[in-house]
C-alpha cells in the first residue's frame, strides 16, 4: 500500500524557517516525481513546489520562489521542504503528492499525504 | 498562469441525481492535461479523473470527465452519499506552472 507520511509542521514565528518532511513507502520513491501542495484554512487547493525523480529539475509556484526549496533522499524514501522568511500568508495544511507514471513530471497526483499543519503567527 | 475558474460554487442535489460541474480555463489547456479531485471533509485530495476524461484507478464508472482547450465538465451519475465533497480541477499541461480551481461545494439538497 502507498503511504506517505508528512511531518515537521508546527507554530512558527513571521520571518522563521521550518523544514516538513514526508516519508514513502509502498512504492518505489526513487522512479516518481512529488510535489508539495497546501490548502490554507476554509480555502482551496494551491501547488507549491515539484521535483523530478532524480532530484535533477525542481519547480516552485510564483508565491514562494526564493523561500522554499524542496529536496529528496531517494535513499531513505524521503522527501523535504524548506521553508524560510515564513509569513502569515503562508499558514496552510501542507500536503506532499506522488506523480502518477514513473519517469516523468507530470505534476498531478494519485496519491496524497494527510498533511502537516504549519501556523505562521507572532 | 493559467486561470481554472469552477461553477457553480456550491450545486444543491439529491441521492440519486445526477451532478455537473464546470471547469473553464482562461487559455487553452495543453493535450488537455486537466484533472479531478474530490475532497471530503477533514482528508486529503482524491484523485478522479486526469486527461481530462480518463478515470482513476478505483473509481466508480459514475464519474466521468469530459471537454477539451478551455471547457470541461465533471459528471457524476446516480449520486450516492458519499459523494458530497468539494472538487477540484486542476491543469497540468502550462509549462510547471500548475493551478487549481476554486473549487466546487456538493452538497445534499
């Protein structure tokens, strides 16, 4: 079965950094891109960052080009975010999400973490 | 960026109805690389529908999606309780840069 797993969310003070991880398993991590995608409060869906398989090719959305970088150990099934110059805008449930075919980077997803929660507030 | 913009917001049906819900985009969407998810209160996005009309694995043969370039439409056949959720469209085919709709509110009438 495919699970993954987030964790590292938590209360962060405006202008602090947080690291979110997401652990995998079930399925061979190395072969799929992952993304992150968050869903602020009562709001939608918004995609955050992709990267591809190997790890080469990232992409960030506009919102936090700069201050986010996302990063993979395929060696420990294990897929990070980090998060710097954190603002309230930023306070979200942070889903991680799987590519669905392997070897490629297609940026939608057939399976979903159940999110880490991250609260940026003074 | 491309723009998915959904309706109606919120669609008031009955079990058993049939339910459809509208994605335009505000260009075309490239090999009609759109898809659907469903999210029920308090869990994660479930993935429905990508290509625009191709369905998941493991999803029933009641929701099916179709359209192309800038219109598509989910529909749900004979809906069951478990269906009232909100749902998603989602491009996939615009250079990385990946959007959602707003979403669609199903709920019983």
């Amino acid at each position: 079965e495919v699970q993954l797993v987030e964790s590292g969310g938590g209360l962060v003070q405006p202008g602090g950094s947080l690291r979110l991880s997401c652990a995998a398993s079930g399925f061979s991590f190395r072969s799929y891109a992952m993304s992150w995608v968050r869903q602020a409060p009562g709001k939608g869906l918004e995609w955050v960052s992709g990267i591809s398989a190997s790890g080469g090719s990232t992409n960030y959305a506009d919102s936090v080009k700069g201050r986010i970088t996302i990063s993979r150990d395929n060696s420990k099934n294990t897929l990070f975010l980090q998060m710097n110059s954190l603002r309230a805008e930023d306070t979200a449930v942070y889903y991680c999400a799987k590519d669905p075919v392997r070897y490629q980077f297609l940026l939608f997803f057939d399976c979903w973490g159940q999110g880490a929660l991250v609260t940026v507030s003074s | 960026e491309i723009v998915l913009t959904q309706s109606p917001g919120t669609l008031s049906l009955s079990p058993g109805e049939r339910a459809t819900l509208s994605c335009r985009a505000s260009q075309s969407v490239n090999n009609s690389y759109l898809a659907w998810y469903q999210q029920r209160p308090g869990q994660a996005p479930r993935l429905l529908i990508y290509g625009a009309s191709t369905g998941a694995t493991g999803i029933p043969d009641r929701f099916s999606g179709s359209g192309s370039g800038t219109d598509f439409t989910l529909t749900i056949l004979r809906l069951e309780p478990e269906d009232f959720a909100v749902y998603y469209c989602q491009q996939y085919g615009s250079s990385r840069a990946i959007t959602f709709g707003q979403g669609t509110r199903l709920e019983i009438k």
